[in-house]
C-alpha cells in the first residue's frame, strides 16, 4: 500500500484557494499510487485566527460543508482515502479543529476527529475535541486520527494503536521544532506508521516547519519534507510490520504492558 502526505501552504481565510492547491497535490500523489493521503492541518483555512468572528467565516458542518463535499467528491473520483484538518461548526454552533476522513465508499464520508489537545491561542476559539480517538477501518488499513499537539501526549498514539490502527493519519501546523524527531519514536513504542502531514509558510508571526515525515514501526524516516516547499511524499509501506506487535520470540509490546502497574 502507497501513502502520501501533502506539504502545502495554505493562503489566510480562502478556502477556494485552498482547495484548488490541495487538489493539484493530491492528484500528484494519486498519479504516484497513493492510496491514503494526509492533508495539514485547518489546510482550506489557514490558521493562526485573530477572532472568533474569523474562524465562523470558515468553518463548515461535516459532512454537510463545502470542505468535505470538496474531499469526498475528490476521493470517489480519484479512488482514494483522504485524512484533512479543517474547521468545523456543530449543529449548535460550537467550533472545533477537526480532521474528516473520505474515501471512495459510498457518499464518500467515513467519519471525523476533533482535535483532543488544543494548543496555545487554539483555546480562544474552539471547544476541546469530544469524540474520543478513533480507528477507521478502510478495508485495506485501520487508520487512527490524531491532530498536531495531540503527538506531544504519548497517550494518544498508544491509544489509536491498542484500538487496533495500523496507520496513525497526523494533520499538522507545527511551529516547534520536535515532532520531526519525536514521530518516529511515537511509531517505534507502538509499532504503527505515522503520517505526519504539515504545512509551511508564514502567518501573523508563527512560522510553520515544514519537514513532514512518514515514519515506520521500526523508527525509520521513510519520507521527510523540505522546510518551505509545497510538496508530495508518496512511500510503500507494509503493513504486515504494523500487525506484528513482536520485538523477539519472547516479547510482545502489547502483551507485555501491564496496565496494573501503570495507575496513579
């Protein structure tokens, strides 16, 4: 199975924009065999908001909103699974950062994520993520989802990976400098591929690092982006590696864990 990130940088407020950068980049990863492909996080938006009154401008119901009928209508056409970061407004008004997940099954939507761990200024405008973590099984793969910050809580991956995800889908907007790095451990202690999709650019201040990874169960860096490039990564991965939790003949990462042991 091929997997792809999308290394993009999103232009402030212009969904329309933005969609057509990220249609031109998928389509390249498509053209490459991709089969899952992992968009930054808020890619149809930007991110570094200054009102509330500017994230209500963007955000859409999902699946509902012009952003997941954009994806879904992409994935049935392109016969492709997509994991994207976006807005999101709930039926009550409340707004959170959230991943969408399509694919071409059926109407094209298989489900979302609200971002658990909220990060910085994040807190001034949306509501933590209240859904939980959660594996999507798109027959060829179990993908987990998680956003951004979620990475720095070692609970998150741990949690995707015992709920049986093979991949970890990772929409980002990194501005520190240690995921990168930290990202193929996450995959190591868990044994899962991750897909860290970031963006790159410059908005209000914050710079974002580009430097998307793909990483292994073993640690490796499969695929690792420029710091300032708009750019795809396609890598083949085996997912077999993701299904052996063993290190040796006698241990096993996940029969080995002794949650007892574990509680405050």
């Amino acid at each position: 199975m091929k997997v792809a990130y999308v290394q993009m940088n999103p232009v402030f407020l212009e969904p329309e924009v933005n969609y057509s950068k990220a249609e031109e980049l998928i389509r390249a990863a498509a053209d490459q065999g991709a089969k899952l492909i992992v968009l930054p996080e808020l890619f149809d938006t930007g991110y570094n908001f200054r009102s509330r009154e500017e994230v209500e401008s963007v955000a859409g119901q999902i699946p509902d909103g012009p952003t997941t009928r954009f994806l879904m209508e992409l994935s049935n056409e392109l016969g492709v699974f997509i994991v994207a970061g976006t807005a999101e407004r709930d039926e009550h008004g409340r707004l959170y950062n959230s991943a969408v997940i399509t694919g071409p099954i059926g109407s094209g939507y298989i489900g979302k994520y609200r971002k658990v761990h909220l990060f910085y200024r994040e807190k001034l405008f949306f509501e933590p993520g209240n859904l939980g973590f959660h594996v999507f099984n798109i027959g060829i793969a179990k993908v987990g989802v998680m956003i951004c910050f979620d990475w720095f809580f070692p609970e998150s991956v741990r949690t995707l990976a015992l709920k049986g995800a093979d991949v970890i889908a990772h929409p980002s907007n990194l501005v520190m400098p240690y995921a990168p790095r930290a990202m193929p451990i996450r995959a190591l202690e868990n044994r899962v591929y991750t897909i860290t999709a970031n963006r790159v650019g410059e908005e209000f201040g914050l710079k974002f690092i580009g430097r998307s990874t793909i990483a292994s169960p073993r640690a490796e860096v499969l695929a690792m982006g420029s710091e300032d490039g708009e750019e795809v990564g396609v890598v083949e991965i085996n997912l077999e590696l993701a299904r052996d939790k063993r290190i040796n003949e006698m241990n096993d990462i996940f029969r080995d864990r002794r949650p007892e042991h574990y509680s405050l």
